[in-house]
C-alpha cells in the first residue's frame, strides 16, 4: 500500500515520493503515516490504512502468482501501481 500511495503522488505531479507506514500489533490504524514528496515530509490522507480496508482495495485475496512471477510484481498494471 506504501508503494501505491507514493506511485499516486508521483501521478499527482510529484518527481519523488517515498511512503511510511507503521502499525502495532493489535491495531488497525497505523501508528504513523507519512509521506515524502520531494524532500518535505505530510501526513498521509485521503486512504483507509487499515489492514482489512488494504486487503480489499488491492484485491489481495485474488490469487495473482502465476502473472506476478512471470512478469514481475510491479509495473504491470496491478492494482498496487
């Protein structure tokens, strides 16, 4: 989720994003949230970060091995990207 919350600041204009996100056990919002975008530092908004809310908008109970090891994980229009 990291990687697609920096891949759409990028999208957004950005010419450098690095996303942070931390949890606690037990939690299901994160502890902390941030993204970097071209050197200064805000917090992450606009995307439920919580781990159930991830599962689903990134499909990730849908088996997607066989196209993500022959073609790789990123790149390919994956709902991560």
């Amino acid at each position: 989720m990291a990687r697609k919350v920096a891949a759409d600041y990028v999208r957004k204009g950005a010419k450098e994003a690095t996303a942070f996100i931390a949890y606690a056990i037990g939690q299901a919002e994160p502890v902390a949230a941030a993204v970097r975008i071209d050197g200064r530092e805000e917090p992450i908004s606009g995307y439920d970060l919580r781990p159930r809310a991830i599962i689903e908008s990134l499909a990730l109970r849908a088996p997607q091995y066989l196209p993500t090891a022959r073609y790789g994980h990123f790149g390919n229009g994956y709902t991560w990207d």
